[in-house]
C-alpha cells in the first residue's frame, strides 16, 4: 500500500501556486524598467512549467526577447519581487520571501575562485593556514607564561607580607656585641621599623581584589555573566561579601544579582573587589594588634611607659566597638599625642584622619594567626663551671633581649 501511495503521489505531483497579474496591477505595482512585461510573462509561464526548477527556467529562457542577457540570479529577484508586491497589494497574510541577489552573485563569484586555484595557491594557502596556527599558539603560550609569572609576583608579595597578618618580627643580624658565625643564637628577633605609607602602598598593591571573567571570544554574552565571581575565592570571602551585600540592602535576600546595567555591574564589581581588600587590612592589621599586645605583656613593669600605646580608635578587634558603644564622642573625636614619651607629655593634636563607626568592617570576619613571641629562661650553671661556646653564645643573646 505504501509502494502504491507513493507512485501515485509521483502521477499527480502538486502543482506551486504561481501568481498571475491583471493590467491594471502591473501598471501600477509591477513595471520595472529591466523588465518588460513580455519577459515577465514568459518568466511566469517558465517557473510554473517547471516548478522553480531554476537551472532549468535559465536554460529554457528565451534570451532572445532581452536586450541583455539574464543571469538566473535577476530571474530569481524578478520572481520573489514580483510575489512580494501581489501580497502586499491584495493583502495577503504571508511571510515576505527573502533573496539578495547581489549577495549571491558575490557567492558564485567566490566559489568560481576557490575552484579555479592552482596547486601552488592551494599549497600557499595551506602554509598561511599553519603559519597562523603557529602564531596563535605562541601568543597563547606567551599568555600563559605571563599569567604564572604574575601569579609566583603575587604569591611572593603574599609570603612577604601575609594577609594574615605583616611579619614586622623578622630576623635581624645581631648588635656588633655578637659574635660572628653560623651559630645558633648569633640572630636574635627584632621590631622591624616599618613606615606607615610604604607599608600600606605595598599592602595595596597586592592583588587583593578579585579576577573578573573576560569575554575575549566573539559573540555575544548575557552582562550578568560579568558579575559571577570566579571559583578560586574563599569561603571566607564568600561570605564576607554575600553577608555585606545584604546586609547593606544592595541585593535582595533572594537575588544574586542586581540588575544587570553597564554601570552598575562595573560599581558592584568595584564595591565586591573592595570588601576583599578590606578583608585583607583588617586581618593584617588585626594580628598586628595581637602581636603588640603580646609584646606589651611581656616588657618588664619598670618599661611599661616605653611600650607603645594603640588608641582604641586605631584598633579593628572587638575593642574599638566596645569603647565606641561605651563613649562615642570621645572615641571619634580623641585627639592624638606627640613630642615625647609616655602618657600627659607633648602636645595635642588633632587626628590625622577622620574616623568613622565602621559599619562595614564590623561586618567583615577574619581569620586570626597571631604570632607568639616566646622568650628562652634564662641558665644558671654551677660555679667554677666553664661555659661552653653554645652557652656563651646564649648568655650574649640573653642580654640583648633584656637591653632591647
């Protein structure tokens, strides 16, 4: 049955609807001056003959009525035209049919050229294709060569000065009192002088803020795209500045994402780098803090007014926010101390910053890895005993330590 179907279907093809056209429609709608209305005629009774068959109508078109010859291309633009400007002329609910006739002779044009190379323009063409190639694996190889040597700059910068906290206790030579060598005890720990303006510049130029997807390929991306944030971030980070953004009403609880403007993904991306940076000051500063207290708690009571007194509205730990519950004014307005050691000497001035409740820096958690300073028990040994070169060289260290 299927067999029989089929055949029939072949004895009784369908036949296309081609349109005809009355005088009246052709004067007013369909005269073109590279086509006479005989030509357009015969065209029409060709394509329905042959059902589009186009190679077919060019060859079986008389060219005989045309002054200039016609290409299958200005036969297939007459024809499309000609349907497109009858439906909108009688009003009929279609889709317009689409040809660019230019484009494709442009096509043809191109394909006759490809076909018609030579083995040697063949054999160039290959050659240019590997040498490309080439370069582009290069620039890649380049790209990602770069990439890990700023990443080792980074992690060096990072190993130098931790976001877990600066190592300002370092090991120094000793005095010219020490003895020289590879002993032991010739190196002893020290407070590292550390300005303020070059450690911060240093501490800033870290690469604390976050790596941003880059949308090098062509084509097109959704902006929101932009504002992902990469899968190398820490947890902590994570929730330092899922809990920021919401808190701070800038997302909504249920939404990642604000809406996705020029502007306003590249001031979220900015606010979402800044929370990170900050995570890192307050760390390091915070252990800075845990370190001085350290060593305030072990200097000797007689040279407790020589250890170095942290206001509480320099401090980030819990301190600050308890004194500034405690007395507001005072702490945002204390000023600062100068021109000489200890409490009620030198002047006052005025702080040299304007200081601020912190509402953001309360919310972000760090991580503390405070650095405990342990100090070595001093060794008594028996009178008349003499004392060995490891233990000279200990007593010397000894009092260094009491001396500093």
């Amino acid at each position: 049955m299927d067999a029989i179907f089929v055949f029939s279907d072949l004895k009784n093809p369908r036949q296309l609807d081609v349109p005809s056209f009355t005088d009246e429609e052709y004067e007013e709608h369909l005269v073109d001056p590279r086509w006479t209305r005989e030509q357009t005629q015969h065209l029409l009774e060709l394509c329905k003959q042959f059902d589009l068959r186009w190679p077919i109508i060019e060859d079986r078109f008389d060219q005989e009525l045309c002054r200039n010859r016609k290409s299958m291309e200005d036969m297939k633009e007459r024809y499309y035209g000609l349907v497109n400007t009858l439906n909108d002329v009688r009003n009929v609910q279609t889709d317009p049919l689409g040809y660019d006739a230019e484009h494709e002779r442009r096509r043809k044009e191109q394909l006759e050229k490809q076909w018609d190379r030579t083995e040697e323009q063949i054999k160039e063409e290959e050659e240019l294709v590997e040498l490309v190639k080439k370069i582009e694996a290069k620039r890649k190889d380049r790209e990602r060569k770069a990439y890990d040597l700023q990443k080792l700059i980074n992690q060096a910068d990072r190993i130098s000065i931790s976001p877990d906290g600066p190592h300002i206790f370092n090991s120094m030579p000793s005095s010219s009192t020490a003895p020289t060598g590879p002993g032991r005890g010739h190196h002893r720990r020290s407070i590292k002088k550390i300005g303020t303006p070059s450690f911060m510049g240093h501490l800033l130029s870290m690469d604390s803020h976050i790596r941003w997807p880059e949308f090098k390929t062509p084509g097109p991306h959704l902006r929101s795209q932009e504002m992902k944030l990469p899968s190398n971030i820490g947890q902590k980070k994570l929730s330092n500045i899922g809990l920021v953004v919401t808190t701070r009403k800038i997302v909504s609880i249920g939404l990642e994402y604000p809406h996705a403007y020029e502007e306003i993904v590249k001031q979220y991306n900015d606010f979402r780098s800044h929370i990170v940076l900050l995570q890192d000051l307050k760390t390091a500063l915070h252990n800075t803090e845990l370190e001085l207290d350290q060593l305030a708690a072990q200097m000797p009571a007689d040279k407790l007014n020589e250890c170095p007194i942290i206001e509480p509205r320099f401090r980030v730990s819990s301190t600050f926010y308890e004194e500034l519950e405690r007395s507001p004014v005072r702490v945002l307005n204390t000023p600062m101390t100068e021109g000489g050691k200890g409490k009620g000497k030198g002047k006052q001035q005025q702080k040299p910053a304007p200081v601020t409740a912190r509402a953001i820096t309360k919310l972000i958690e760090v991580n503390t890895a405070p650095t405990t300073v342990t100090r070595k028990r001093r060794m008594h040994y028996p009178e008349g005993t003499p004392p060995t070169r490891s233990q000279t060289a200990i007593q010397l260290q000894q009092q260094q330590l009491q001396q500093h």
